[in-house]
C-alpha cells in the first residue's frame, strides 16, 4: 500500500513540474516579444533623434531654406516637409531641346560650347552626357543634357546661356547668303558665276537661318553666286563681278 502512495505522489509531483515548465516558457516568450518591441521602439526612438541632424549627402550650397527654428517638421518619405534646396556647382547641368532638323547626329560624347550674354569674352567647353533617345512628339524635340565643369564657380545655376553644339555631319552642308536665294515655280536655286557666265543651279535647302541658308546640294566651296539678282537675270547671262560672295561650308 505504501508503494502506491509512493507512485501517485510521483505522478502527481511530475505533471506539476511539466505545468509548471510550460508555464515559464510562455512567460519566457512573452518576455522576448516584449524585448522585441522595445527594441524597435527604441530603434524608432533613435531614428527620430537622428532627424534632428540634416546632412546633405554632397558637397553643396543652401539655395533655399523653407524652415525656421521652432518650425514642425515631418519625418514622412509622401507627406514630409520640404526643407532645403541644395546645389552642386561645379559641374553644371544643362538641359536643352534640340529641334528635329538639327539632332540627327546629337549623341553623348558631342562637344559643346556655352556661351552666356553677361560674360562675352568667355566660353565654356561641355559634352552631351545623356539623351532622351527618343524625340518629344508634341514638340518635336530631343531632350538633351550637357555638363560642363565649373571649377571656379563662374556659372551660377539658374543662368540663361546659349548652347553651339559640334555635331559631326554625315553629309558635308554650305551657307549660301538668303539673298543670293532665287524661288520660283522650279523651286529654289541660285545663280552661279563661272568665267563672267551666268548659271542656276537647284539647291537642297536644309536650315532657314535668317540672312544665311544651310544647303545640301546645287553650290560647292568657293563657288561665287549672284547676290540679290535681277528679275531679267537668267541661265548663260553674262556679268560682271564686282563683289565676290561665296559659298562656305558648314
């Protein structure tokens, strides 16, 4: 009879250690989570107090300051506050659209030169770093981005500059004078000098550029053409020169 006691005491001793195991495993892992949660607060925490310090991730200037001290800022990637404008000058940035007619051959690499009014005697050499690679079709342009090195900081961003870029020519073109221009129900030609003799030759016109005309075809370097010519003035006519106006390339 006493060793049956014996057992159900060890029974009973046994299912109240096991209980008592399984209930310091749940408070263990109740007090992991709320180690983990702490944790992250405390890493929120730190992250909040980080914000207090801004560093720019570059080297820049301050060119706008939307902020002032006692200001409510908020630390949200959608809705957070627009706190500076930062700019890096010396490697300026310039953004051009290059029209149609003229960006068959525009592609990074591409000298460029920069001119800006204010500063006449100084030019800026640049390349083409990056193209749109495809034209806009509303406006029939190439969005083209050229940088140009400003180590002394003469460019200020913002300036309006002029852009001349170096774009090689698949086909060499020439500048004939637009007044040396004839049009007509044949289309365009102008008339060529050769020995005091009169001849017209049809011309390719690709660029209207006001008193000058950029041509494919018809003229070669050097050749004299008649400037502003006379109605009666046709093929095989004979003149005489008195004022050369030539025929450059492009």
């Amino acid at each position: 009879m006493g060793s049956r006691l014996c057992s159900g005491a060890t029974q009973q001793q046994d299912d109240t250690d096991r209980l008592g195991y399984a209930a310091q495993q749940q408070a263990k892992q109740a007090n992991d989570a709320a180690i983990q949660s702490q944790e992250a607060q405390l890493l929120v925490l730190r992250q909040q107090k980080a914000y207090q310090q801004v560093v720019a991730p570059f080297d820049c200037i301050v060119t706008q300051r939307n902020i002032d001290v006692g200001s409510l800022v908020q630390a949200d990637a959608t809705s957070g506050t627009f706190m500076f404008a930062l700019t890096q000058s010396d490697v300026m940035r310039i953004r051009l659209y290059v029209p149609q007619d003229a960006a068959i051959g525009v592609k990074p690499g591409v000298d460029a030169v920069v001119r800006v009014p204010e500063i006449p005697d100084h030019s800026f050499p640049g390349k083409v770093a990056r193209i749109a690679d495809a034209l806009d079709p509303a406006t029939r342009t190439l969005m083209t981005e050229i940088d140009v090195t400003n180590p002394d900081g003469e460019l200020s961003p913002g300036t309006y500059c002029t852009v001349e870029l170096k774009v090689p020519r698949r086909t060499p073109s020439l500048i004939v004078p637009a007044g040396a221009i004839v049009f007509d129900r044949d289309g365009l030609h102008v008339l060529v000098v050769e020995d005091s003799v009169v001849h017209s030759r049809k011309i390719t016109e690709i660029r209207d550029l006001g008193t000058e005309v950029e041509v494919s075809d018809g003229v070669k370097q050097g050749d004299q053409v008649v400037l502003t010519p006379p109605v009666d003035l046709e093929d095989g006519g004979k003149v005489q020169i008195r004022a050369t106006s030539t025929a450059k390339s492009s």
